[in-house]
C-alpha cells in the first residue's frame, strides 16, 4: 500500500508535490502563490572512502590501529612484570541493560584503568547500555575521574536540557529523509536517562572523532553492536551470521559479508557500491543509541502518549494551530479513511485562518476548502502527499513567528507538524534505525535480500545475544582473552549459552560449557567465571551481581537497579554504589586477570 503508510524514510526531504505526483499541483499553486522549490542537495562523491569495500581481512585502517595498539600494550604488560615478545589481543566486552549498563561499565573501565589493566586491551566492545558507556568514554578521550565526575553531577543536580533534546528531534524530522523512532529516542529518551545536559557537545562528536587516539594506539580499539533487524527471522530459524552490524571509528558494515563503508559515509546513499549521495555522518547521540533495552517500556508508553513530553505552551491563536495540527495526525494514523479527517482539516484551517488575521501580506487559507470538500475522493498517495504539503505550507508562512516560551526559536508549527506526522507514521510501523542500505545493486552480493533493499533497520544487538562475542569471535581479529562483563537482567549466564549455540551451529571456536555447569553458575554466582578449550580464546565472564560483591542480596540488587527502572528514580547514591560493586569485580579479581594475561601471552 502507498500513501501515508509507506515508510517515512522513503520520502524526500523536500515534500513539495510535483505535477505528475499530485494531480491538483496546479489548482493549489495558483490559489496558494508558492514560491519555487529548492531541490535537496545531491552530489556524487569522488574522494577517497566513497566506494564499499569487499575485503577478506580486516581492514586496513583497523590493522594500523590495531599493530600501534601493541606497542601500547607490550609497555603495559611490562609494567605488570608480565614478560611477552608478542603482545596478546585482549578484548573487554560489555553487555547491554539500559540505564544498569551504562553506569555499571564506567565502573569497570575506570577500575580496569586504575589497574592499569586497560592499556592491556585492545578491543572495547559493546551492545546497548554498554554502548552509552562507551561513547562517554571516547568522547572524554578515556579520562574516567572526569567521566564519573560529571555522571554523578548530572544525577546529584538532575540536569537535562529538554529544550535542546526537543528541537534536535524536530531538526532531525524535518531535515532527515531517513527519519525513525531511533532519532526520537536518542533524542528525547536516551539523552535523558543519561542525563546528558550537554547535549551539543556529543552532537559534536562522531564515531570518526575517535579516530586520533585510536590510530595513535592510546587507547582501545571500539566496536559498536547492532543487527539487521530486517533479517531477524533469519537470526530466529538458523543465527544467521549476516544479522551482526557494526560500527567503528573507520568503518561501518557486514563483518560476516566483509562488507563495509567509511563510518563518515554511513547513511549516505549507494548504488551498485558508488556512493550517490552523501548524508553528514550521524552524531554519537544517535550511533549510540541503536536502540536501548527500554524500547518495551517506551511502546506501553508512546501507546498512552504517543507525544507527551513535546507539546509546546503558548498563549493566542498559535495554540490552536497546534492543537489542531496533533489531532489531525493521530486522528489520521487511527484512520487514514475516517470522516473525522474532514472535520479535522477543517478546524485546522479555522485555527490557520485565525493565526494569520491582522498579518499584512498573509494569505488567506480558502485553497484548503476544494481538497477538504474531495477529500474522500482522493488517493491514500495523494492525502498523504497533501499532508506533507501542508507541513511544507504552514513551516514557510510561520517562520516570522518569534520564538515563545518553550519552543526553539528555529522551530515553527510546520516543522511541529512534520516531527508529528513522522513519529507518527513511524510508531505505527514500528519503524526503527532506517538509513540507506549501501549494498543496494552491489554485484559482488550474491544474497539477494542483501543487495535488493533500498533500505536498512539497524536495532539493539541485544535482541540476537546480549554481549558482542560474534564480533571479536571472527579469526581475523586473532582475540586470545576475553573479559566478559555482563550486566543483564536475568540470567547472566544466558549470553555464554546463546553464543555457544551460535559457535557451534557456525564452526566457530569457542570454550565448551555444559548446561548443567551454567545452571549450577547461575545458582551460586561468583564474581568471575573461567571458560577454557582446546581452541578459540579464553572467557573470564563477571556477573555484574554476585555472591562475592553482593553476599545474600543478590535479588535485592537486581530490584532495585530494574532494567526498566528510568532516570528520574535513580538518586546520587544509587549512581555511586552501582560503580562501586561494579569496580569491585574488577578489583578482587585482579590477580585472576592477570594469571590468564600470563598465560596467553608469548
């Protein structure tokens, strides 16, 4: 079906209607008076990265990094009195758990430094919550006291700049062709469970900004998890390897295709592996969230309040046209062919006509009326590209609005509208993480449900296996240690069980572990478990609650750190005790690390 049910990621930016798309262009361009259209750019990129590469190791910009990496490493092996001529390829993982993870793993990466343990790492990776963690790591270049510093100021003071979230989400649905619930929640939810005040400043930053350190080997090479939520049937039947996603500070892609683009051209638009058009490279706000574990906590909510949170006060005529601009497109989602849709265009109208009285030179609103009265008559394509008009209509004659109290000043009610209408549409379809899929028509794809998409939907790697093993699992990435920090609710031997199922069903090394050993794990957890075999690196998993940090309350943690549980019930002291059990694990089991640095290094 076309029409306002199509995926909002595959419409234009600019949502003018030409002659040929709507049939009435002409009628409402002689009693509108529109000014010409302004195309959106299009450019087609010859500079270096603009192509999708199809590599059969790593690539190469990782294997820099990665080589400068050991240097680093050999020096930190000295100063634990560890003697190696190679350095070993260690990695840290970190699972996902929302608001839990996100703290929890500043805890870890801060005692790991305080160690001196994490200039021993080579990879950091992450899923989720995790994910958060990671970007505020990053994006402090890895000075942790400051890190925590500042995570406890936000939550001692609360502090979140909704205003900024609120006009970014607006921005990000009136500019972004790709536009999805994604860009809402990083915008709106993300950004406040982690209290992110400073909200321009991770705007700022981008997954190729973490490109100096890296390169220079000063600190870990990251790894961002997510998968292709379109192929999580594929991931259910068979645990599909081509369903894993990442991102990192060089590339973005397909590790099991060997498929990848330069992480500053993820999101731009490809055919046939040349880029077409070029999109800005997506900021950390957004690459960060790919999709939180709340997403459940949020559908129960957007269903009672598909929009609460972003209505904006105001004062005369300009409430109305609000108002009425809400109604009409949930009064549409509801029911794209209810009569009531007549009856909101019309208050629509009245609210607009009202708006615009005593403005000198603003036109009137009557070339509403022959639609309105047509309105049953006219296609789904047709009412939607009307909407979409309209929004293009009321943004142009309110930008003279001055800024209200509440509102940013770049936004007016068309742009309202659209951010409306998008979220909208998008929460009806479920419609999370779109952008451009870069293999489209690429003929070295065999796998047509690869290359035949135009586009992509990127979610929270947490729906496949909790923790990223299947991407520091692949043997080019040589991984002799992994340091498994789980911070799932639950059983947090569940990701030791997914990812043996998935080694096994792939021919992937990986230590053997008996469900009758995990179950008896699970029902005495210790702070760290050892997993060991004849190939495939070794595990250390840490449960993040545990006999050893937590004693006889390990229930009575996980109730009151909840995965669901939001920002606003978390108190300073719960922020700085979490770290602190969190740091525990590391702490007490120091010597044990280092033992299984011993002995995989050569």
């Amino acid at each position: 079906m076309t029409g306002l049910l199509q995926p909002a990621a595959q419409r234009e930016v600019d949502v003018r209607p030409s002659r040929k798309t709507f049939p009435k262009y002409n009628r409402l361009r002689q009693l509108h008076k529109m000014s010409h259209r302004q195309p959106c750019t299009s450019s087609l990129s010859n500079e270096n990265g603009s192509e999708v590469f199809i590599i059969p190791g790593l690539q190469e910009e990782e294997q820099a990094a990665v080589q400068k990496r050991r240097d680093q490493v050999l020096r930190a092996l000295q100063g634990l009195h560890i003697q190696a001529e190679q350095a070993p390829v260690i990695a840290v993982l970190g699972s996902g758990g929302g608001l839990r993870a996100h703290i929890a793993y500043l805890g870890v990466l801060s005692e790991l430094r305080r160690q001196g343990l994490l200039d021993a790492v080579t990879y950091l990776a992450g899923v989720s919550g995790s994910t958060w963690a990671m970007s505020s790591f990053y994006d402090k270049d890895g000075n942790t006291e400051d890190i925590e510093a500042d995570l406890k100021r936000r939550f001692d003071q609360r502090e979140w700049d909704w205003r900024r979230s609120l006009e970014e989400t607006v921005r990000s649905a009136r500019t972004l062709a790709n536009y999805s619930l994604t860009d809402f929640w990083a915008y709106l939810v993300v950004s406040k469970q982690t209290r992110e005040y400073l909200l321009s400043k991770l705007q700022d930053s981008h997954l190729s900004s973490m490109k100096t350190s890296v390169d220079e080997g000063m600190m870990p090479y990251p790894i961002f998890a997510a998968i292709d939520n379109d192929l999580h049937t594929a991931w259910q039947k068979e645990k599909s390897q081509k369903t894993w996603f990442e991102f990192t500070p060089h590339h973005a892609g397909y590790p099991a295709l060997r498929a990848y683009v330069a992480a500053t051209h993820f999101g731009s638009q490809f055919t046939e592996g040349r880029m077409v058009r070029q999109e800005p490279e997506r900021d950390l706000t957004f690459l960060r969230d790919q999709l939180s574990s709340l997403r459940e906590k949020f559908a129960l909510t957007y269903q009672h309040h598909p929009v609460e949170g972003t209505a904006v006060v105001r004062t005369g005529a300009g409430t109305g046209v609000l108002v009425e601009l809400l109604d009409l497109v949930m009064a549409y989602i509801e029911d794209p062919r209810s009569p009531r849709i007549q009856e909101k265009l019309r208050g629509l109208q009245g609210a607009l006509e009202v708006g615009s009285r005593g403005d000198a030179g603003e036109p009137d609103h009557s070339w509403m009326t022959e639609v309105i009265q047509n309105w049953s008559q006219i296609s789904l394509e047709e009412q939607e590209q009307f909407l979409e008009y309209l929004a293009h209509c009321v943004r142009r004659q309110e930008r003279v609005l001055l800024q209200l109290e509440g509102t940013p000043a770049v936004a007016t009610f068309g742009d309202y509208f659209t951010f409306l209408l998008k979220t909208g549409i998008c929460c009806f379809k479920w419609e999370w993480g779109t952008t451009h899929n870069f293999l489209h028509k690429h003929g070295d794809i065999e796998d047509q449900a690869m290359h035949s998409r135009k586009l992509l939907h990127l979610v929270d790697a947490g729906f496949a296996i909790n923790t990223p093993y299947p991407l520091v699992l692949p043997p080019v990435r040589h991984v002799h240690l992994i340091l498994s920090f789980d911070f799932s609710a639950g059983d947090p031997f569940e990701t030791i069980r997914a990812t043996a199922d998935y080694c096994q069903q792939h021919g992937i090394p990986f230590p053997p572990v008996g469900e009758a050993e995990l179950q008896e794990w699970s029902r005495a957890r210790r702070s760290c478990h050892i997993l060991r075999g004849a190939g495939g690196p070794v595990v250390m998993h840490f449960p993040l609650f545990n006999t050893n940090s937590c004693g006889d309350e390990i229930q009575s943690w996980m109730d009151r750190y909840g995965t669901f549980q939001l920002a606003d019930s978390y108190s300073v002291d719960m922020v700085t005790q979490l770290l602190e059990v969190s740091k525990k694990n590391v702490e007490i089991n120091k010597m044990n690390i280092l033992r299984e640095i011993k002995n995989v290094a050569r």
